[in-house]
C-alpha cells in the first residue's frame, strides 16, 4: 500500500514532466524573413524569382521576343548549383516558371517528362484500348523557341565569431534559333551572422 502511495506522486511528475516538453506546431507566414541561419531558405528563393521575373517581364527585350501579345514558348534547363550547399535548384526554377506562366507572356514545355509523355502516346496508339479518332496523334508538339536557365554560386568566409555569406544568382534566356542571349539578370544575397559567447 505504501509502495503505491510513494509510486502515484512519481507517476503524476513523469506525466506533468513529458506534457510540459510535448512540442506545438504552428501556421506561419510563408512569405515571412526567414533568418534562421545563413543558409539558402524561403526568402532567399522568392527574393530571386521576384527579381528574375520582374527584371525579364520589364526588359526591352519582351518587345522583340514577345511582339504583338504573342506567347513564346519556353523550356527550363535545369540550374547548375555551384554552392557548397544543398540546395533544391528545381524549386527555384519551379517558382520562376510558375511566376512566368501566370504573367500570361509566356508558355512552357516540359521537358523532364518526355518519357512519361511518350508511354502515354505509345499506349493511346498501340494498346487498341483507345479510340483512334480520339487519341493523340504523334509528331504534335510545339518546340521551345526559348531556352531559360542559370547559375547559383556563392562565397563563404568566416573571422572568428563571423561569418560571411555571399549568393549570386544568374539567369540567362537564350533564343534557341540564333543562339543569342535575349536577357540576363543577376540577383545577390549577402547574410551575415554573428554567433553569441552566451548560448552559442
């Protein structure tokens, strides 16, 4: 009896002891400054598809790629990531090009699922379980008049409790015909961080 009355007290501090360090997750602001720590993160991406997007839609060049409201049409080489960082260059690339298309100047083809695509023709045409009247015909798409893609690089130095880092973002269009670069457009980050004697 004892025992138990000793083990109840024991059992309630456990129980108040896991609750008080029982995590909350909470909504935040997507577009909020992320300043967790000098990485690539969120800010740092919609910094550079803002930029990259409006220097281009703002660009002289528009009046001879894009004449009279016509809609070129893109493919996104993908982005050689010169850092030392990890970093999803596909997401970058993805927000540009989603900022692009809903500017309405623009359209795009998608070039990472060619073989996707073929599957679905092959099997429209040669499985019999399709309608030929109904089934895409072959030899149908439009080619990409524009290519867009980039560079990601960056400089890293540190000085006892600083450190330094420095991004640079390069995009290039490149008219596909004539090999001319339509547009270039720079975007640079600087992030400096400080650590601190007390906590780390």
């Amino acid at each position: 009896m004892k025992r138990s009355l000793i083990a109840l007290p024991l059992l309630a501090a456990a129980l108040l002891g896991l609750n008080g360090c029982a995590s909350k997750v909470q909504y935040g602001d997507a577009t909020a400054v992320e300043t967790v720590n000098t990485d690539f993160g969120s800010t740092d991406l919609q910094m550079i598809a803002e930029k990259m997007v409006d220097d281009l839609l703002a660009s002289p060049a528009m009046a001879e790629i894009a004449p009279n409201g016509k809609r070129p049409i893109l493919f996104v080489d993908s982005i050689k990531n010169k850092t030392l960082e990890h970093i999803d260059t596909e997401s970058v690339t993805d927000t540009i090009s989603t900022k692009l298309l809903n500017s309405g100047r623009f359209r795009f083809v998608d070039r990472t699922k060619v073989d996707a695509i073929a599957k679905e023709m092959d099997f429209q045409a040669n499985s019999g379980m399709v309608d030929e009247t109904k089934s895409v015909k072959m030899g149908r798409q439009l080619g990409a008049q524009l290519m867009l893609y980039g560079n990601f690089s960056s400089i890293v130095k540190t000085s006892g409790s600083t450190k330094d880092v420095y991004y640079k973002f390069t995009m290039k269009l490149t008219n596909l015909e004539t090999g001319l670069v339509e547009f270039q457009a720079e975007k640079e980050i600087r992030k400096t961080k400080k650590k601190s004697f007390i906590g780390g």
